[in-house]
C-alpha cells in the first residue's frame, strides 16, 4: 500500500474553512480585521427657550447691594415667580420686594420674549408710580451642562445712575440656587471698567 504524501503543517487548513472560502462564508475573523465601535452622537445643544424656561417656578431669596464703602453687602428679602408665557419663548416675572415697614412690598412685573433669531430678548417691565421700561438685550449660553447648571450672559445699551451705560446681567443658575449679577460700564467716560451694581441671590421653592 503506498504511503500518502500531506502538506507541511503549516500549509494544512481545516476542510471546514477551505469550503468556507470558497463559498464565501468564512468566519468573519478569518477575512478582516475587528471594525471600531461607532461613537453614540453627541446631545443636541439647548435652545436658550429650553435655559430660559428652565427657571420657571417660585424662588426666594434676596436683592443685594454692595457698600463699597463698608466692603459688605446688604440685602432686601425678595420672592420671585417665574411663569410660562404659554407660546414657548416668552416668561412672565412677578418680583415682590420688602422694602422695609416704611415702604412695605415693592412689586416688579416684566414680560420677556424670545426674539426669532434666538438670542435676542425684548422685555417690558411695570412698577407702580413709574414709567414702564422697555429693554433689548443679546444673550449667550456661556456654560451648560444640563437645564439644572448653566450661565447665561445678557448685555444691553441702558442708562444707570442718569448715565447712559453699558448693562451686562449674568445669570448662573447652580440647582436649586439662582444667581443674578448686575455690572454695568458707563459710556460717557473714556475708560472700560465693570462695576458690580447689584445681584440677585435666589433658592427654588419646593413645588
């Protein structure tokens, strides 16, 4: 009987894969190499509606001002309701402020809207015994992380202090905590320099 000649091992395949081949099924790792996982896309941006809108509820806290003089700040007890205007871009403010057993409770209440180009917000403003204000201001989404944690930077052409000036208001909002800075630049001097006017410190109302 004569002896079968085989190949080297190290030409041998196994009989499953060579018909594998040929037929075009070969297991998948005999053919290419392992292919990357595909990244999950990134979260879509908010819309400075959704940010906005974010605030919507009862806040209390207080209206500071800063005694450069004393290095201190003083503040008065103030209770802010936020409402939905009901067509997705415009909120309702009610601001009540004790002024003191004198004057008794101040009350502010704006109406804020949403521009189309998205960053621009025309607000009124009412306060009793005062001419109703109007104001136009440029916002930007500084920082975001969710509708819970972000800053929003809103910048106007106004007056303070009978001075025509530069207004700029950032609002952090860090949880259940709502912060409110107002800085302004006067523009009737040659210099550019913030000043701190004012800020609003504010803690959500459990529903």
């Amino acid at each position: 009987m004569m002896a079968r000649h085989l190949p080297p091992p190290a030409l041998r395949r196994p009989l499953a894969l060579v018909l594998a081949l040929i037929a075009g099924t070969a297991p998948l790792h005999a053919q290419t190499p392992a292919q990357t996982p595909t990244a999950a896309p990134a979260a879509a941006a908010p819309t400075l509606a959704a940010v906005l809108a974010s605030q919507v509820g009862t806040w209390t806290g207080k209206l500071e001002y800063r005694d450069y003089q004393a290095d201190k700040w003083f503040g008065l007890p103030v209770t802010v309701t936020v409402r939905d205007g009901g067509d997705g871009v415009t909120l309702v403010r009610t601001a009540d402020y004790d002024d003191g057993p004198r004057v008794g409770i101040v009350r502010i209440t704006s109406m804020a809207m949403l521009g189309q180009d998205g960053t621009s917000e025309y607000s009124v403003s009412f306060r009793k015994g005062r001419t109703p204000e109007l104001a136009t201001a440029k916002l930007a989404l500084t920082a975001f992380t969710d509708l819970a944690h972000w800053t929003v930077v809103a910048t106007e052409a106004g007056s303070d202090d009978n001075r025509p000036a530069t207004i700029r208001i950032t609002t952090t909002r860090d949880g259940d905590r709502l912060t409110a800075l107002k800085e302004v630049d006067f523009s009737d001097d040659a210099e550019s320099t913030w000043l701190v006017r004012n800020r609003t410190v504010l803690v959500a109302r459990p529903s």
